[in-house]
C-alpha cells in the first residue's frame, strides 16, 4: 500500500489480543477514501499513547485487548498498564486526542478503571471489579442476526436512520459510566439465557453457562461518550469479515472515524 503523507486525514488503528480476519478488516480501511490509516500492534501502540508520540495521528482506533495473557484453559492473567502509559493515556484524552473503540475493545486493561471509564463500558473475562464493586464475567453469543436502530439524529448514524440487520457477535454487559450519548441499539433479548459465559469459554467451555449468574444488560451496540476533552465513539459490533464487508457498517464506522474528528465534535467534547 502507497504511504500517504497527503492525505487529510491519518488514524492510528491498533491491534492485537484477539484473532481476526486480518485482510478483510484491513481491506474495510483500505476501501475508505480521503484518509490514510497506519497499523500499529499491542504493546508497540502503548509507545504512541501520549501526546506528543500520537501527534501525526488525528484519530485513534483501537481493536485491541492489551492488558491480560490468555492461557485457556486457565483464567488469562491481567497486565497493569504502566505507570508511563496511564500518564500518557491521561495526557492524549486532556489534549482532546478523538478515540473509537471497536467490539473487543472494550476488554482492555480490565486493572485500570480510568480505561473503562473512557470507553463507558468493560466486557469483563472473569469476575473483577470496577470502582469497588463486584461484577460478574460478561456474556458472549455469536453469529446472531439482529437488527440496529439509531436512537435520535446525530452524524455518526448518518444515512442508517432506517436502521440495518448485521450477522455478528453481541456481547451481555453493563453500561459503567454515565453522561454517554447513546447512538445505536439491538433489538435482541440481552438476558443471561440468550448468552454464554466468557471465563467458561476461557476454561475450554465454550457455549456454556452452568454456574454463571449475570444480570440484565444494555442493548445499545454504539454511543458517543466526552472523555476528558476527548470525543469517544465506542461500536460493539465488528466480529468478522462479515460484518467488515457490510456496506452500512462501513458507513457506520466511516462516520465514527469522520465526526471525532471534526470540529463540531471538538467543540461538544470542550464544552461537556
């Protein structure tokens, strides 16, 4: 692929800790016009997470799950993000850095609460903890058929008001953080018999969910959220090449990527 110097607009887009299909979610970048994206991995990105070393990049994508070593059958061990990369981190959301985090993204740094806060949301792999209180590994069930509506008029549901059907992977989780402008919602039944246990499938039991207690979770699949001075979208959908060849998820994300980065929403993240 041709290096774009010139392109008006540069996003970072981070990876590693999860398997996917690595053409078809690349080709989804490659197809969008009028930007150039760089690909960075796990732990290489946490390098770039501060101000200055994210300063070429006008937005930061991340379909990354930094912060835990997966040893199924074993519970993963977690990885506490360094105290340079939290400084960072901080840094990039109080300078205003836009952020979209994509599907397993929302499982990173499950130590660090300021991660979950930024994101609004946290797919917990096992019980952990959040602010102090005891939360129950989170669900997962894949491939699903469900049908998204946007809720409300906003730039990132551009040309999707009549909604759209996708085969993906939805996940049963609780919204952490309030103050989130919610974008998108499922109509599916987000209750712990229609998933499956996430620290079962960690210990080899997949579709399982014997022993596995989780209370009723949020259908939003998209929201906006302000985090420090930063602009955030967060999309939970984006499992497989599917879903990455999807003209209306294309749109979806491509609007995302567009309305972060735009002066509008710099300016809603200033004032919130």
């Amino acid at each position: 692929m041709v290096i774009r110097y010139d392109a008006p607009l540069n996003v970072l887009v981070s990876t590693k800790g999860h398997p996917f299909d690595t053409p078809a979610f690349f080709g989804m970048f490659d197809a969008m016009r009028g930007m150039t994206w760089t690909h960075v991995e796990q732990p290489a990105t946490a390098a770039l997470m501060s101000p200055e070393g994210a300063s070429d990049f006008d937005a930061l994508l991340f379909y990354d799950v930094p912060g835990l070593q997966f040893k199924t059958p074993k519970p993963p061990d977690l990885i506490a993000p360094t105290e340079a990369f939290k400084s960072g981190f901080r840094g990039l959301l109080d300078a205003g850095k836009p952020m979209i985090f994509l599907h397993h993204a929302i499982a990173g740094w499950p130590l660090w609460d300021d991660y979950a806060e930024a994101i609004g949301a946290r797919f917990f792999y096992q019980p952990g903890r959040y602010k102090g209180r005891d939360h129950p590994d989170s669900g997962y069930v894949f491939p699903v058929e469900f049908t998204l509506t946007p809720e409300g008029d906003h730039p990132v549901t551009k040309g999707l008001e009549g909604g759209f059907t996708l085969t993906d992977e939805l996940y049963l989780i609780e919204m952490l953080e309030d103050g989130i402008v919610p974008l998108l919602r499922a109509d599916y039944a987000f209750h712990q018999d229609n998933f499956y246990s996430a620290a079962n499938a960690l210990e080899a039991r997949m579709w399982t969910r014997d022993g596995w207690t989780h209370g009723p979770g949020t259908d939003l699949i998209a929201w906006a959220k302000i985090s420090g001075n930063a602009p955030t979208v967060t999309i939970l959908c984006g499992n497989d090449a599917k879903t990455y060849g999807d003209d209306n998820f294309r749109r979806l994300l491509r609007n995302a990527i567009d309305w972060v980065t735009s002066d509008a929403a710099a300016e809603w993240a200033r004032s919130g």
